[in-house]
C-alpha cells in the first residue's frame, strides 16, 4: 500500500447535481478497491491556460488516497470510457500533505 | 594555497562604476539557488504561482542561467511544470 494523489477535469457544460455523481462514482470507485480516501478537494471551476478539446475551462476534482495496483488500474479503465472527464493525472507520494491547499482562495469556490 | 573568495565582490560595488557597459553586474554571478535556501517552499505541480516564476511569455522554461536555480532544482521543476500541463493549468 502507498499513497496517491489522483486529480480528475471534468467538463464545464456539466450541472451541479452531475459533477456530484462524478465525484460519488469515483470515491466509491477507490473505496471498493482495497482503497480508502484520505481527502476529497473540490478546486472548483478553474481556467484553463490554453484550449483543451475545445473547452476553456473545467471543473476540478482532487483526491488523496491511499491504495494499490489494483485501484489504480479500476480508475484507469473508468475514466479512459468517461466521457464527462477531459484530463487526468496520477501522481504516487511517500507522505500526503493534507494541511496544504493551493486552490482555497477560489472565487468560483465561494459561490457554491 | 587558499583562494580568495572575495576576489569578485571587493571592487566595483556601485553599478555605475562599471568599465563599460557590456560588463556584467556582480549580483549577476553572485545569487545562490532561490529554491534550496533554507524554508525554501516545496516544488509541487499544484503551485502554480511558483512555477509561472520560472516560465517565459510563451510558457518555455527559463534557463537556469537567468534565474539561477540549482541543477537539482531545475530538473524537479521541469517535472512539475510537465506535471502541470498535462491538467492545462499552465
């Protein structure tokens, strides 16, 4: 078992009840194999530098969690079919950081 | 034999006291690397306000020669900055 951090952008044409789902599908996702979160950050609406698929902006889901081979594996094979999530990124940590958070300051966040 | 350290630092503090104009400014060699002083903050692809220290107008990384970041220190940057693409954050 290590520690993960897995970042999922989701388009910006979904509504609030569907970002939720998406959020939902994957926690659960994590949780059912031989995973278990340590944090969930919503960054929320984000721009981004330049033009991805068309889209200029995205909705930013932010996960910490700890897990094997066999999660990281189920969180591939699901996001590569999604059709509501554009990039995503994994990245393996000795120690999470969990006090630290870069997107706090987020007007979109504040909104909401 | 020991060497003089202060052999650059000693003369020609004022800028203006310059030979010519294509002589280089001493803080030009003198700075150490930004990132590995003490209480230097962490190289991560969710900072993005320190890494668009390190980036050009047209988002190329800046050579080490210009900000002067340790070659340790630069190749982590690279890392994170790629890091940091991919999401299109920068």
């Amino acid at each position: 078992m290590s520690f993960y951090e897995h970042t999922l952008v989701a388009k910006q044409d979904l509504s609030t009840s569907e970002i939720e789902k998406v959020e939902n599908k994957y926690s659960d996702l994590i949780n059912n194999s031989e995973g278990k979160i340590v944090k969930i950050e919503k960054w929320g609406l984000l721009n981004f530098a330049r033009k991805l698929n068309n889209y200029r902006k995205g909705f930013f889901i932010h996960y910490k969690f700890e897990g094997n081979n066999e999660t990281l594996n189920q969180i591939k094979k699901n996001t590569l079919i999604d059709k509501s999530v554009l990039r995503h990124l994994t990245v393996k940590y000795k120690k999470l950081n969990t006090e630290k958070e870069y997107f706090k300051e987020n007007k979109f966040n504040e909104k909401k | 034999m020991k060497r003089n350290k202060k052999k650059f630092t000693s003369k020609n503090k004022n800028p203006l006291n310059k030979l010519s104009l294509f002589q280089k400014s001493e803080s030009y060699f003198g700075r150490s690397c930004p990132l590995s002083v003490k209480d230097a903050p962490p190289i991560d692809y969710k900072d993005i306000k320190l890494l668009k220290r390190y980036l050009s107008d047209t988002n190329k990384m800046l050579p080490s020669r210009i900000t002067s970041v340790s070659q340790n220190k630069q190749r982590k940057l690279a890392l994170e900055i790629r890091k940091a693409k991919v999401l299109g954050l920068l």
